[in-house]
C-alpha cells in the first residue's frame, strides 16, 4: 500500500484532534491551529487525487484491517478526492475572510469554541466524502449537526439562538429519518458497508422480494438527507441560519455543509441502491419536481426581500434546486451537472458571504439594500468580488454559474420526457436570478441617497469609518483567490468535467 493511500484517514483525524486541542488554547492559537489543520489536510486531498488520477481506479482502506462485515471502511477515488481538495479551499478561504469579524462578533473566551466547531466541521465533511460505512456517516452526520449548531449560536444574538434552535430541530428530523433508513436497509440486508449492502440489495430485487421494504429504505433516505440539505419545501430554516450567522458560518453551512448531504446521498444511489433500482423506484421523479419548485420559489422569494443577507439565504434554496433537479433527470449527465453545481455553488456562495462583509463595513453596518446604494466605490475590491459572485448565480460566460446552467441544459436534452420542464425551468430561473442580483449590483452602484448612508463630516470620525470599512488583509486574499476560483472552475471546466465522469464511474 502507498503512503498517500493513508491521507484519507489521516485527514479526518487530524481534522478531529484539532478540535480536542483547540478546546485548551486561546482564540488565536485556536485560529492558527484550525488554519493549519485545514491547509495539511487540503494539501493531503490533493495528494490522493493526484494518486487516484495517476492510477485510474478507487480503493478501499480497511480500518484496523479488518475485513467486511466486522471491518469499518474508507473508499477514495478521483471524485472523492477532487471534492475534499474543493472543499478545503472553500473553507480555508471562508476562514481567511470572516477572521476579522469572528474577532469583532464572538467573545474572545468564546473564540476557541468557534474554532472547535469549523474542525469538528471539516472533520465530518471528509469523512461524509470518503467513508465507505453508513452508520460512520450516520455518526458523522451528527457530528457535523451538532458542529453547524455551534456555529450559528456562538454569537449569542437572540436571533442567532433562534435560528440555531430551528436548525437543530430540521436537522434533527432529517437525521432520523435517515437513521430509520439505515436500520430498514441493515434489516433486510444484514450489511451497513455499502459494497456488500449493493450486493444484497441486487440480490433482493433479483428475486422480487421485499419491494415495499426496498422502496421506503429509498424514500426514507432521500427524504432525510434532503432535509438537512435545505430542499424545497424543507428550507425554512435556511433564511435565519445563513443570515445572522458569522460571515464564515454563513460561507461554510451555505456553500459546503448542504453539499456534503446531497454528496452523500449520490453515494447512495450509486454505492448501496444502483442507480438503475433508484430509477426504477421513481424517486428521482419526485427530487426533480421538489428540485424545480425550490428553484422556483427561492428566487421568487430572494426577489422579495431587502435585506442583503435573507436575498443570498433565498438563492441557496433556489441554487439546491438545481442540484436536484440534475439528479432528478436520471441520467449520468444529469448527475455530472449536479456534482459540477455543487463545486461551482460552494465557490461562488462563499465568495457572496465574504465579499459582502466589506460591502457592510463600508455602509455603516447596514445590510439593507437602500443602505448599501454606493457601496462599491466605498469598498472596491469587495463590490468587484460581489459582482463577480452575483454574475456567476446569475450565469455569465466564463464562470461557474455559466458551465454549470450549460450541462443542465445539454442534459435535458438526454431525457426527452423531462426536457421542455428543465429547459423552461432554467430560463425563468435565470431570468429570476438577474432580477434580484442585478437589481443590487445596480443600486451599489449608484449615489447613496439622503438619509441612507451619510459619510462623517468630522475628520475623526471619517477616519475612524475608513478604519472600520479598510479591507484587512485576510479578507483581501480570500476575495482575490474566491474570483480566481470561479474563474478556474468556468475557463477550466472540461478537464473537471472529466474527472467527475471517472469519479462516477469509479463509484459503482
């Protein structure tokens, strides 16, 4: 065995033992051991799709060695490894940008915890990626609910709290059902890895036995993780967590929490059930109609709003719509589509979080629409990374937005019964998205009326503003390489397109 055949497993323990050490150190230690976790094991992700490109197969790490059914498993291969380096960098940079304000927003005895919980969170994320046993992601999922919680409450607003409490509450429904799943699935199978659980399951439908079982085993599972995912019409936690969270809550639980739930739900599909038994069950029927919906709704009700921060929450329900209206299609092309989305979303949602703290900090704190007129020549480099995450969503050429509306489109074409709903679907999507995002990179733009944002007229007090609205370093080099990101993942999306394909064909 490789050395780099060991990363999977090292990166999710360093990952965890982070967080313990970081629950006996200061804020800033805590942040500087955090920040290094995240390099170290973003670094090893790349390492193991280098090694899985290089070979052109996955493998299976046997944890302590021993074999199925007693043994617990990891499995990595290029998809697995081209979404763990993904989400590394997503949440190295959202951690860059938001240090700032986790300094100003949380008290500092309350610093560390903040920092346990993006451990604890990455922890989770990798191993929701890379395991191969489904009650280690039953235990992961939880893990990382609880992490997400934590996130969102240590501001310690009476907002924050009550957004944490109906996030727990979803989230908490969505693990049980998911849990129930598991224990139909291991009842009437008698494995929890998901090789042999295949095995067995094949086995079962071959011979026409236990159809009802099998059938709520899938519905059970789609139901819960779509839940925790924030699919229409589960996404009422959604505007509050994302909005009164830290800039880095806020980044990280939009842009990879939700993903890491629908990555494990492909894995599924594809590793426990066989793709063509989820056809058969028409649960993909009902994903594309919730799917469609959610995209519907959530940019109706984005364009609804005049806060900021519930516009971006609103998009993300919109923005799961398409994810699952991609899985929903039934066709590998239409799952190409989904795992594109998720890393073209998870880049440009981040880079909206970020790149709007400067847009604050330059209007006084305000989020409001009125209150933001002007604010990108207040603050340039955010109103440039703003734009440039809004024209993304929105799908303009050469960003990810754009790549990923394209395979949407190309893949309905491959399932003719579904094509002129996803074809409509994504023009009034899109149609819908510049609406709301246009209509705010209009008024930044544009000269702050009376009475909105008024620029201190004492020469102490204006300083004391640029002070406040001065992009600090961090937050400079996390919206610089966030555009850079996007620009990647749309100039340079043939390549990643490829090695999703591989991926998928090396989950089965």
């Amino acid at each position: 065995m490789s050395f780099v055949q060991n990363f999977p497993f090292f990166s999710i323990i360093i990952a965890m033992f982070s967080g313990i050490i970081s629950s006996v150190l200061p804020g800033k230690k805590a942040r500087a051991l955090s920040v290094a976790a995240i390099t170290v094991t973003t670094l090893m992700s790349a390492a193991v799709l280098g090694f899985c490109m290089g070979t052109g197969e996955s493998y299976t790490y046997m944890m302590g060695h021993f074999p199925a059914p007693w043994g617990n498993e990891i499995r990595a291969g290029v998809l697995e490894g081209l979404t763990a380096l993904l989400f590394g960098i997503v949440m190295f940079l959202s951690v860059l940008g938001g240090m700032r304000d986790v300094a100003e927003d949380i008290e500092p005895s309350k610093q560390n915890l903040f920092y346990i919980m993006i451990d604890l969170m990455l922890s989770s994320l990798l191993a929701l990626i890379y395991t191969n046993d489904l009650f280690t992601a039953y235990v992961f999922v939880e893990i990382n609910t609880i992490a997400g919680c934590g996130l969102i409450m240590v501001r310690q607003t009476g907002r924050s709290l009550t957004a944490a409490i109906r996030y727990m509450v979803m989230s908490s429904l969505g693990s049980g059902l998911f849990l129930i799943g598991l224990s139909l699935l291991y009842d009437v199978t008698g494995q929890l890895l998901m090789s042999p659980a295949r095995t067995a399951v094949e086995k079962i439908v071959a011979e026409g036995s236990y159809r009802i079982p099998v059938l709520v085993i899938v519905a059970v599972v789609s139901v819960g993780l779509a839940i925790k995912s924030g699919l229409f019409p589960f996404h009422s936690w959604i505007p509050d967590t994302y909005g009164y969270a830290t800039p880095t809550a806020s980044a990280v639980l939009s842009g990879l929490v939700s993903k890491g739930y629908i990555f494990l739900l492909i894995k599924f599909f594809y590793r426990v059930m066989a793709p063509l038994n989820v056809i058969h069950s028409h649960i993909v029927n009902v994903l594309f109609i919730f799917g469609v919906a959610g995209m519907m709704i959530g940019s109706l009700r984005a364009i609804m709003q005049t806060d900021t921060r519930k516009m971006i929450a609103y998009s993300s329900v919109a923005q799961i719509g398409y994810i699952y209206m991609g899985i929903g299609l039934g066709t590998q092309a239409g799952m190409i589509a989904a795992i594109f989305h998720i890393f073209a979303h998870a880049a440009t949602k981040a880079l909206l979080f970020i790149s709007s703290v400067g847009l604050y900090k330059a209007s006084g704190g305000k989020t409001d629409f009125l209150a933001l007129r002007g604010a990108g020549y207040r603050n340039r480099l955010a109103g440039i990374g703003f734009l440039v995450g809004a024209m993304s969503m929105v799908g303009f050429p050469m960003l990810s937005g754009f790549i990923s509306k394209l395979l949407f489109a190309t893949s309905a074409l491959q399932s003719p019964h579904k094509m002129l709903i996803t074809l409509i679907a994504l023009a009034v999507s899109t149609v819908l998205n510049a609406v709301y995002f246009l209509r705010l990179m209009i008024g930044l733009y544009r000269p702050a009326r009376s009475g909105t944002y008024v620029e201190p007229k004492d020469a102490k007090a204006r300083a004391e503003a640029g002070r406040e609205a001065a992009n600090p370093w961090a937050l400079r080099i996390s919206i610089v390489c966030f555009v850079a990101l996007n620009l990647i993942l749309g100039l340079f999306s043939q390549p990643i397109v490829r090695e999703i394909t591989e991926g998928l064909a090396m989950f089965e």
